[in-house]
C-alpha cells in the first residue's frame, strides 16, 4: 500500500475496493478487501488505530481481526 490508491485492493467478488484513503490512511468504508497480488513467503506488518468516539467494547467496537492470506 503506498498510501495514495487502493488500485492493489479488490471488495467481495472482486467488485471495487470500498476502502477509502485519507492522509495517506487506508480508512475502513464498509466491506472487506483482498489484495490482487498473490504472497507466497512474506513478512506482514499492520498498524491500525481504531476511532476513539466509537460506541460498545471489545470486538462489538470495531476490531474484527484480520484474515491473513483468507485464513487467520
């Protein structure tokens, strides 16, 4: 992600991705998102901040997870 497109990303059944970006963030704008690339052999490396106004707790405010290469 080079934080100006989501050109890399697809939605479900490869519809657009519905991501959005701002200040260079991949902002969640509902819906998931596959990368078009395929790793094999790789490093993951995330960073997330979670919107401090959102309402309930634990996984009810937000924070699913991340599914990684569609497993974990």
């Amino acid at each position: 992600f080079d934080g100006k497109d989501v050109s890399k990303f697809v939605g479900k059944d490869g519809a657009a991705c519905p991501w959005k970006i701002e200040n260079g963030e991949l902002i969640v704008a509902g819906g998931d998102i596959w990368t078009k690339d395929s790793f094999a052999s790789c490093q993951f490396h995330i960073e997330w901040k979670s919107d401090p106004n959102t309402i309930g707790n634990s996984q009810k405010k937000g924070n699913a997870g991340v599914f990684f290469m569609d497993r974990y």
